[in-house]
C-alpha cells in the first residue's frame, strides 16, 4: 500500500461548498508524502451519499475506477446527475510511481444546495411597516434617532414535526442581513451573512446541517434581520448614504425536512412567519449599533411565545426585480481572532480609553454587570490624538459608535451588524464604573478564508510587516476585498484589489474569494462594455443612471484577476467564463483610442495613484496597462484556442508597444515624467526595445538614488519595484528599499506604530503629524503588494505563472547578509511548500520541501559558484545542472525535503 495521502480535498474551491451553481463541480487535491521524486500515477474518486461507505472506498453515485492520471487540479465530476438538496461525500484514492495504492482518504462533503430556482417555495418576506405613531415602535427608533437607522426585524414562526426527522437542512438568505436561530439556539457560525452582492441581479444563499438543534414535535425559528449594504450606508455620498438597493431589509429562508421514512417536508417563509422588534434600536455598518437590552423578549425564538403583538409578514416582489438566489460561492464570514484590550488612560472628560494593540476590522464584546438603564457608549479609532483623545477625524461620516442601555445585573453586549476598523475603543461609562468592572474583548471580523502562507526573518521590522499585511487582508477580504473598514468608504475598489491579488494568494487561499468577486465584477460591467472602477457598483452611482466606468488600473482588474486566477489556481474555467467580457473592455478602449495611446475613455483616471514625488503622466500607467492587458487576452486567447483573437492581440501589443516608445522614449532613453513608476512600467511589462533597456535601467537607478535611496511610487508602482530590481540583478537595493525605515518605506511606518498598511507612505508623520482627514485610512492593502516579493523572491517560493496551480514551482531565493535567515511556507492547491535559507560563513543553507507530484525548478543567485545536496556535489546526487543566460545555477528537482549548502564565489 502506498503512503502517499491525499489531503485538502476541495471542490469548486471549497473545502465543504454549502450549494453549487453548477451539477458539474470539479474536484481537487494535494498529496502529501515521505521521501523524494513521489509522483501520482493515477487516481479514483469516489462519490456517494453513505459517508462510511466513501470512507471505504465504495460511491454510490460516481466511480470513476482507476484513472492513468497525474492530474489533482479541477476535475470536473461525471456522475450520476446531482439532485438539489443532496449531501454527498467523496474520497480519492491514488497511485504512486511503483503503482502502488493508498487507501481512500478522508471523505470530503459537499452540499449541493438549491440548484434550481424553481426549489425556492420560500417567499421574500418584510417586517410589515409601522404606521407612523408606531403601534409598538421600540424607543428611539427610525422615527426618533438623526440617522434614520431602521431596528433590526424579528421573524419566527412554529412548526411541527411529524415523525422522527433523518436531516434537516435550511437555505436562507436576506436582501440584508441575517442570523437565524432554531429552538433558541443560534444556527451556523457565519456573520453577516448572505455577503454583498448587486443584489439587484443576484443573492447568495447559506445552507446550515440544522438536523441537531431539532427537537422531536414543536420546533420554532426565528431570524434578526439588519440592514447591512442592502438598504444600510456603505460609501461616502452623504447625499445617499443609505438605501443603495432598496429600503425594506427582506428573508428569504427554507427548511427541508427528511423523515426517517423518507418522506419530506419544506417550511418556507410566507405571510405566516410573525415579525416584530427586539433590542436592536438599529445596527448599521458604517453607524454602529445601538442596543437596548431593556427592549429585550426572552423566550422570542422558543416554542410556546405569545408573538399575538406581533405583526403578519408581509410578502413582497423585491423591487425593481427578485434577484437570483444562487449558492455561496466565497468563504463564510466569520469571528476569527479575540483581542484582550490594555486600559490606557481615563480622558480629560472622563472617557476610558482601550488599546487592542492591534489595528482589526470587528467589534468590541462587553461585559459588566450594571443597574438598569445604564448607558455605554464604544467609540473606535484608529489612533490616538496627542491630547489623550480618540483620533476618529478619518472616519469622516462613519460614526463606529456602539451604545448599549443595561436591562440590569450582569450582562454581555455584543453588535451584530455593524463592523469597525479601529485599535482603540473609548468607552463612556455610567457614574461608577472603571475598567476593573469592565471585561472588553476585541473580535476580528473577516471573510474566513485557510491562511496558506508564512514568512518570517532574520529582521523583526520585516516580521512585522508580513504581520501588518496580513491584518491589512484580514481587515477588507469582507465579502468583497474592499479599501479600508473604517470611514465612510468601504468599497470593493478594483485597482487596489489587482495590486494585491497575488499577495493576498501567498497569505490566504484566495480563490473561493475572488470566484465569488469576479461575479460581482462581471454583473457591474456596463452594456458598453466598461469595467467599474468598485464593484459591487450600486452604492458609487451617485444618482448616474449607469455606475461610473473604471479607470486605467482599476477598470483593468476586470481582465488581469481572471487572467491572475488561471495563473494561480489553474483555473482554466474562469478565463472561459469572463472572456467575452474581457473582450468588451478591450474593445472600448481600442475604439476611443486609434492612436494606440491611452487618452481617452480613462474616465476617473487617476494615474499611479499616491505616489510621491513627480506625477507619472496618466496616459503612461494607462498605455502601459494596456499593453500589458493585451498580451495577457493575446495568451488568454491562445489556451482557449480562438487563433483570430490571438493574432489580433498579439498585434494589438505590438501597436501600442511601438505607439508607447514613440510617445514617451526620447532619443537618451528617458521615458516622460522620469518618474521610477514610468521605468517599472516599462520595463516589467517589456514596453522597451531590448536594446534600450540598459538606458531604461540606469534612469530607474537615477530616479531611486535621486529619492534619496527611496520609493516615490504610487499604488500602482509599488508592486514592480522590488521584483523589477532583482530582476535586473540589483537584490541588494531591492533589500535597501524593502529594509528602510527612512520615510518613506514600510519601516517608516512601523517605527511610528503601524499593526496595518497605510493608505497613504506619508499617513503620520513625527513634523506633520496625520495626513488630510478627507483620505487617510490606515488599514489599506494595496501599499502592502510587497508581500509578493517576500514570498517569491526574499524566501523564493515563485509559483510558476503558467497555469499549472503550484504544481511547477520557480525556487529562487535571494539570500541577504542582513537578514541573515528566511523561512516561509505557502501551501497551494497542489500541497505545502516550504523554503528556509540561513546565511553561514561560508555561503547559505537552504532547506526546501517541495509537494508530492510537483517539481520545482531551482535558480540560484549569480553569486552562488556552486552547490550541494546533502553534503555531495549534485552530479552525485544524479541532478543535471545548467547555467542560466545570466550564468546563474539552475536545476530541477522532483518532490521531496531537501538540504542544499550554496558555496558563494
Ligand atoms: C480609495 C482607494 C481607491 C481610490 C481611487 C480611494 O478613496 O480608498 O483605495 O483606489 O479612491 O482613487
């Protein structure tokens, strides 16, 4: 029997999909082994409805037998057809290279949902309006609060259970947001579910196991209902800050019911679900909530509660359509890490200040124990004012304030549709009460994505910085990867998410997350054919009747993240799926621009956006992404065999190539604006004559040095500098800039403090102190797309870009005398990869572990005259080696755990 393991079974990306949007879903997974050169030969999966069976080896639904195969990646299931509201299992079992089979692996669970909307017998159902004077309004709602912040719904409804139930399932969802609860219990671990969606085209449902909270006879359910992006504020048009997609909050939810004898039941939302409020006064994403747990009803979701004060439901047609309602595709929100704040300070006024040490997107928990009526206002902030006061200049219209009135004795608070980004909580108190009386807990909130990478170093301000990337992710990977989590802002902008795509790949398993964004992409696509500049679009409108078309960079993600996903993932399926669409930016541009540079149709076009230092002029970031569009449709256009549209765009390249040199290349090679980002530019996306290319180079080192030995680019910029260095040979300016802490650079920002990535490199700074309060938001991603060079380059773990999901790997690392020692990890859809290297007197010792059935292609730094494995030369090791052109050593190697001793010249 064979010991190589399949693990990480994942289907449509997924570790356990909750519905499918598809009856053929692909299947993959990683293998894990001991020794080296452990290869797949071939595979079968498995699928079934009896879980101990599929563990076994037997599926009742699809066998595929013994498949000659190396393949692991995205295999599309052909089975018997899938039927709604199945739970299936499967398992695969694999060959090695002496043929040899493991046993059948840990069976892996797929729900497939709803696949039909003709399965949903549930109706949309609203809270009944209060007439005005409220027959029951509870204090100090819509009617009375300045922000015209609805109180969360209450729906419940009673059922009866005839026999003794085999499995219960429930698919609910909400234009809003929801919880459910069954027999007083909550149900499923998500938060804010069902995510933002143009909720106009489409609504992601959930799907909860709710067989255990069942009780035999009498069963009651109930469901809060909160205003989120649906009809809550999001963005920063205090014209329209709220109601982006509609104004009453609706449920839409469904119970299957399987009896021991097979028989089935559904109970669905209809105009017999009862509605009411609770305690929530309003909960609101950018506002906070207010809670009065003296407004509280216990026994509200219990069998046997006397709801005759409550009102009908009342069934609506959601306006201006019913949207689709189609399985989640992304990872479940979820309460991820907890934060025991420091008490730091009483205020001048009175106010007691709390440092969670770290900057999170979430909310504060609070327990005390305090007389009825009592009051707690939590404010979050980002940073503290010099004056001891909560800095909150920077949230502009987001108010992040919680307020909770006691009901009496001891009590836990806890918001549930609101989300802050902050370090700091000020909390007013009633008369009496210190911190001593209060337990705070911070909680991260955050799409739940499998973290699959680590990286640490010889360089504790680098340390951090992976750290700051990393809660910068965690803080906007919030159903959409958005701009930042604290002001009034808060959108899925396209630009900064291209910009940080692949590092967010090396941090967290991303490609569930992005499957689901690149809908949200598609449906905000305008007829024209333009790409938005945020997506979902609603809430950016500004009263224009089609959302605003995206500018150079951000419009473009529209082309780059399918093309990054296929790269990534090999996901072959999305670049088929968004092709036509690509096609329909490509065509916008090329139509308003004849002349083959970028000056028209740019819309907001705001150029390699906060950059310091000379502006590069927009139409060359804009030309460049082109160009750089074009030959990713060229290769597109290729793997899906459309030869035409390969030629067409492979010729559209060299047109804006050659349009772009005679433009913005003068005769000394300078490119216009001689800025760092225009050689970047330039140069990563192959822009200049090879012949030129040493003149761009020497520009780009001007340019740097001119800076003082700093960075001057924007967001844009940013991701080419360090990876373009060592590219050109120059790792140890590369290390110069990644190592400052001079302003500007990331250590600048961490030697005053930052747990996050500021949007901006100038957010704080000792003479000036913060940045404008209209833009400064210290928890922004896209400065921190360094992390793909601390992960492909400084510990050398390069994913190859050819579509292969990590099973060729590029190992180059760059060893640094300063740093001393890297280890990284990155776990990909194939398996674990590792990479350690420690600088030693005589060179490096690199130990590496590549995955079972990939090969990893080694390149060693030019300094490196020689190398060994295992203390033997690799001509003993029977490892063939070559020089690269640049005379670099280079070999490859098969799966394994490796020690190499690099002896520099
Ligand atoms: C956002 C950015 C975004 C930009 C567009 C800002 O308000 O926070 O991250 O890319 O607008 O220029």
């Amino acid at each position: 029997m064979s010991e190589l393991r399949a693990v990480d079974l994942r289907c449509e990306h997924l570790f356990a999909p909750q519905g499918l949007n598809t009856r053929q879903p692909r299947l993959t997974w990683a293998l894990e082994a001991t020794g080296r050169d452990r290869r797949q030969t071939a595979y079968r999966i498995v699928v079934g409805t009896d879980r101990h069976k599929v563990a076994s080896g037997e599926g009742s639904l699809w066998d595929t037998g013994k498949v000659v195969s190396s393949e692991t990646l995205l295999v599309p299931y052909a089975g018997r057809a899938l039927r709604s509201d199945e739970i299936v299992h499967w398992s695969v079992q694999v060959w090695d290279e002496n043929d040899l089979v493991s046993s059948a692996s840990e069976p892996a669970t797929i729900y497939t949902g709803l696949l039909e909307q003709g399965d949903w017998s549930a109706q949309w159902i609203t809270r009944a309006l209060v007439p005005p004077g409220g027959r029951f309004p509870p204090q100090d709602t819509v009617y009375d609060n300045p922000y015209w912040a609805r109180p969360a719904d209450y729906y419940r409804r009673e059922f009866e259970l005839r026999r003794a139930v085999r499995r219960a399932t429930i698919y609910a969802t909400a234009l809003g947001l929801y919880a459910l609860h069954l027999n007083g219990k909550p149900v499923g671990d998500q938060v804010l579910a069902p995510g933002w969606t143009d909720y106009h085209s489409r609504v992601e449902y959930q799907s909860y196991d709710a067989t255990a909270l069942l009780n035999g006879g009498a069963n009651a359910i109930g469901a809060i209902v909160g205003e989120g992006w649906y009809s809550g504020r999001v963005s920063y048009d205090q014209k329209r800050a709220g109601s982006h997609y509609g104004v009453r909050p609706a449920l839409l939810c469904q119970i299957h019911i399987e009896y021991d004898d097979g028989s089935t039941e559904i109970v669905a939302t209809d105009g017999s679900w009862r509605s009411g409020n609770e305690a929530i006064v309003y909960s609101d994403l950018l506002l906070g909530e207010k809670y009065d747990a003296r407004l509280e009803k216990p026994g509200w979701d219990l069998v046997g509660f006397d709801d005759s004060a409550w009102w009908a439901s009342e069934v609506i047609q959601p306006l201006p359509r019913a949207p689709k309602v189609e399985a989640t595709r992304g990872v479940p929100t979820r309460k991820t890490v907890e934060f025991e704040p420091k008490f730091v300070h009483r205020t001048s006024s009175g106010k007691l200040i709390f440092d969670l040490g770290q900057n999170i997107a979430g909310h504060m928990r609070l327990e005390t124990e305090a007389p009825r009526g009592a009051t707690f206002v939590l404010r979050h902030g980002e940073a503290m004012q010099p004056d001891g006061e909560l800095y909150t200049a920077n949230l502009r219209w987001a108010l992040a304030t919680d307020t909770y009135i006691s009901k009496g004795g001891r009590q836990v608070f806890e918001p549930r549709f609101t989300v802050h980004g902050f370090r700091f909580v000020e909390v007013s108190a009633p008369e009496g009460l210190g911190p001593e009386q209060l337990r705070l807990t911070g909680i991260a909130v955050h799409s739940d994505m499998p973290l699959a990478g680590s990286f640490e170093s010889g360089s504790e301000m680098l340390n951090q910085l992976q750290s700051n990337i990393v809660w910068t992710q965690r803080g906007n990977f919030l159903s959409v990867p958005t701009d930042c989590p604290q002001r009034d802002e808060r959108m899925g902008w396209l630009g900064d998410a291209q910009v940080f795509f692949n590092t967010a790949t090396y941090n967290m398993d991303t490609s569930a997350f992005f499957t689901k964004w690149l809908v949200d992409i598609a449906d905000a696509q305008t007829e024209e054919g333009a790409f938005t500049d945020v997506a979902p679009s609603a809430v950016y409108t500004r009263f224009a009747p089609n959302p605003p078309r995206g500018a150079p960079g951000w419009g473009d993600a529209g082309v780059i993240i399918p093309w990054r996903m296929y790269e990534r993932y090999g996901d072959l399926e999305v670049l088929q799926q968004y092709y036509a669409g690509m096609i329909r930016w490509l065509d916008l541009i090329e139509r308003n621009n004849p002349s083959f540079i970028r000056d028209n149709a740019v819309y907001s076009n705001w150029g390699d956006w906060l950059c310091l230092g000379n502006f590069t002029p927009k139409n060359v970031v804009a030309t460049a992404y082109w160009a750089h569009m074009a030959e990713l449709m060229g290769k597109a256009a290729r793997l899906l065999g459309k030869r035409q549209d390969e030629a067409r765009f492979n010729a559209l390249r060299r047109d804006i190539r050659s349009a772009f040199q005679r433009a913005f290349i003068d005769k000394d090679g300078r490119i216009a604006g001689d800025t760092q980002s225009a050689y970047l530019f330039a140069l990563d996306f192959d822009l200049v004559e090879a012949a030129d290319r040493e003149k761009a180079v020497g520009h780009l080192l001007r340019c740097i040095s001119d800076a003082g030995g700093h960075i001057q680019t924007g967001i844009h910029g940013i991701r080419h500098i360090c990876p373009v260095l060592s590219d050109l040979g120059q790792a140890e300016l590369a290390y110069d800039l990644l190592l400052k802490d001079t302003y500007p650079s990331w250590g600048f920002s961490i030697r005053n403090g930052a747990t996050t990535i500021w949007e901006r490199w100038d957010g704080w700074t000792p003479e000036r102190g913060f940045q404008s309060v209209n833009m400064n938001s210290l928890n922004h991603y896209a400065l921190g797309a360094i992390g793909e060079f601390m992960f492909a380059r400084v510990a050398g773990i390069d994913v190859q870009a050819d579509g292969s999901g990590g099973r060729h790997i590029r190992m180059r690392p760059l060893p640094n005398a300063e740093l001393g020692w890297c280890s990284a990890t990155y776990r990909s859809h194939a398996g674990q990869i590792a990479s350690e290297w420690r600088c030693t007197p005589g060179g490096v010792d690199w130990k590496i572990a590549v995955p079972a059935n990939c090969t990893a292609r080694i390149e060693l730094p030019k300094n490196f005259t020689d190398v060994h494995l295992d203390g033997a030369t690799l001509q003993a090791a029977g490892i063939p080696r070559s020089r690269s052109a640049e005379g670099a050593i280079c070999f490859d190697i098969g799966s394994g755990d490796y020690l190499f001793s690099l002896i520099a010249g």
